[in-house]
C-alpha cells in the first residue's frame, strides 16, 4: 500500500493545459466524498465547496471579470485579464470554489485553513489517480469580498482555492525537490541545565 500511495504523491503534477472533454459531475461528486476524510479539528469539516460547470460557468466568469474592473486600475490591463480568464474558465470542464467559514477563534480559524488544505489534497491526489488534472488557484480576486458576496459567500467568508480540474493535455516532467533534510531539525537529546553546562566548562 505504502508504493501506492507514494507513487500517487510523488507522480501527480499541477495542470495548466487541459482538453476540452467533459468530466462526468458524479465522477467529481464521488471524489469529494472521498476527500472528506481529510483531518479535522474537532470534526467541524470546515470546507465548502461551490462547483461550476456547464453554462454555469456563465456565472463564475461574470464575477471574475466584475472583481477585475473593480481593481486594475489601467484599462487596458483590465480588458487583457477578463479575455483571458474568460477563455481559461471555458476551456476548462470543471471549477471549484473552496472555502470555509470564519471563526472568531484564531485558533479555529488555523485549525480549519489547515483541514480545508488537507482536503484539497486529498482532492488533488484522488483526481489523479482517476487520471484527471487539477491547478490549486490563489489569484487576487479570491481576496475581494464583493466577489465572494456575488458567487453566494459571506463577506469574510476564505476562499482557501479555487481548483480547475479536466483531463491533463499536458503533464510536465517534475522539477527537482530539495531534500527535506535542508529543512529538517532533529532533537534527540535532552537540554543541558544551565548547572550542568557551567561545570562542563
């Protein structure tokens, strides 16, 4: 089990380019299911998600394009980003919006960012093992709450991503990954007390 599941971590690739073909909605349905078993705090199962496919994707583009006028400045700029994501939305089959409420809690509201992350990458590694490709999204407009309130959110709501999914067209070779030993420090000793370390000297 354990090749499996790292052949699955190791092999799945971020997607840009994907073709056209539909992606049938139980096949998305079935995936979440299964995400869901991602770790939670006190099992709140903080994430939301919003799906978009079909005409409905009418909807997602409108807001993205709103936002977008709302805050590039520079005409020209504005009229370039809505042409391109107007055709990266259609092309694509499937759109998610995740997201998760906002707790007043500190506490609650890291417990719930890192379970709806958790989440998402279950999301991601079950999609590929289905053969399907997904890009995890941050763009700037995730940030505006008129945004959120035009697609049915909360002002505050957090969109932790937006996730683009279809049939990979292109999977690009991997880029190499620093060894976690750069970012690993192990602790196998107990402290030296201040007496100790004065009568080592």
């Amino acid at each position: 089990m354990y090749e499996m599941i790292q052949d699955t971590i190791v092999s799945r690739r971020t997607i840009r380019k994907f073709y056209p073909d539909d992606v049938p909605l139980h096949t998305i349905v079935e995936i979440l299911e299964d995400a869901k078993w991602a770790p939670n705090h006190k099992f709140r199962e903080p994430w939301e998600v919003v799906l978009y496919k079909g005409d409905g994707k009418g909807q997602l583009i409108d807001q993205v394009q709103e936002s977008i006028v709302r805050n590039e400045l520079d005409e020209e700029k504005s009229e370039k980003k809505k042409e391109k994501i107007n055709q990266f939305i259609n092309e694509i089959p499937i759109h998610l919006v995740v997201y998760m409420k906002s707790s007043e809690s500190a506490k609650e509201r890291h417990e719930d960012f890192a379970a709806t992350c958790a989440f998402i990458q279950n999301f991601q590694l079950l999609s590929w093992s289905k053969g399907l490709g997904v890009v995890w999204k941050t763009n700037g407009f995730i940030f505006d709450p008129v945004f959120r309130e035009g697609i049915g959110l909360e002002a505050d709501d957090v969109i932790v991503g937006m996730l683009h999914i279809g049939k990979p067209a292109v999977i690009p070779n991997p880029k190499e990954r620093k060894s976690i030993k750069n970012s690993l420090t192990i602790c196998d000793t107990a402290p030296q007390s201040k007496k100790e370390h004065s009568s080592s000297m």
